[in-house]
C-alpha cells in the first residue's frame, strides 16, 4: 500500500513536471513569432503583415541583405536544425554567431526550454528543402536581389 502511494505520487510529480516545463510546438511558434524569425527567415512573412505560409516557414530567403560585411542571406532554418539533435541545438543557441544582421546575441537570450520549443516547432514543420543562398564576400555584386544594409545621407545633405 505504502509503496502504491509512493508510485502514485511519483506518477503524478512526473505529469506536472511535463505540463510545468512548457516545451511544446505551439510554444516554438509563439516565440519564433516574438522572436521576429520569420521577419526575415520567411520569404513573405514582413509584407503580408505577418501571415505564416506554411511552405515557407523558416525556409529563408533569396533575397540578400548588403552591407560592409558582404551579402548575407537568412537561412534555411530547417536544413540547418535536420543537422542537429536537441540538446546539441541548445548548446548552439547558446553560443553560434553569424555575420550581420542576424541578431545572434538576442537567441543567446532564450533558455534552454525556448530554444527546445523553437527546435521542436521548426521540426514540425516538414521537408527541409533548399539552402538558401551561399555568403558573397564584402565589395563583389551578388547575382540575387538584394536589400542595401547602409546608412544612406537625405538628398539635401549632399
Ligand atoms: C534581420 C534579419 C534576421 C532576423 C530577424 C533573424 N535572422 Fe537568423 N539569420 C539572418 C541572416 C542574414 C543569417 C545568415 C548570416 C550569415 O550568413 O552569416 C541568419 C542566420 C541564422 C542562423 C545560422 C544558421 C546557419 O545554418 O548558419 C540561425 C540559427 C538563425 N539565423 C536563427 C534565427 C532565429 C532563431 C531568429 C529569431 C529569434 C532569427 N534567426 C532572426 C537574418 C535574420
């Protein structure tokens, strides 16, 4: 009897702790959209007011951004997670940095049960796809559209 007790107890520390540490897909999607992820991760994403195309989420873009460090271009989120298991993306997240202007130190942020929620919801999102892009180096003219990342002086400055 006694031990029943114990096994129920234990049983039942086990189910809140499930329900306490809050990792869950939906919990992914939240914070992928607080985030602001798929501003840029999301081709379409920013123009059409935030609407999440399901073929498109966090599948990057072809579309460069252009600054002194080159043309760089939003990954494609879900080859560069297929190549990871969880617990070696919260490491990761903790830690990886990229050229601008990903804001790399803004996901070092997130704890451990985020990064988990945001991996497990990019995983739920299906067939990776294609990368995006690959880098081009500082000063050469990519051959994709891209967005100028300068600080330009108004007209009548000049
Ligand atoms: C302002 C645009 C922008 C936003 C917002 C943004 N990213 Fe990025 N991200 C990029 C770009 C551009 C790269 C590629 C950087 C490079 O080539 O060095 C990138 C790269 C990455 C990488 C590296 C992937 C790899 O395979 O190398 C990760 C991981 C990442 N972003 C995650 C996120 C997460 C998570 C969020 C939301 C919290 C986010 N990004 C928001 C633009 C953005």
């Amino acid at each position: 009897m006694h031990r029943l007790a114990v096994a129920a107890s234990l049983i039942g520390l086990a189910v809140s702790n499930a329900a306490a540490d809050g990792v869950s897909v939906e919990e992914g999607l939240r914070i992928s959209i607080v985030g602001g992820c798929h501003d840029c991760h999301t081709d379409g994403y920013a123009v059409s007011g935030g609407r999440i195309d399901p073929e498109n989420a966090l599948r990057g873009s072809a579309i460069g951004f252009r600054g002194p460090w080159g043309t760089t271009y939003p990954s494609n989120l879900r080859l560069t997670l297929a190549k990871m298991g969880e617990d070696e993306f919260v490491g990761y997240g903790h830690t990886f940095k990229t050229r601008p202007p990903m804001p790399w130190f803004g996901v070092h942020g997130m704890t451990d049960g985020e990064l988990r929620s945001f991996y497990r919801y990019v995983k739920s999102l299906g067939e990776p796809g294609m990368p995006a892009p690959a880098y081009v180096g500082p000063g050469v003219e990519p051959i994709t559209p891209y967005i100028a990342f300068e600080p330009q002086m108004p007209a009548q400055s000049q």
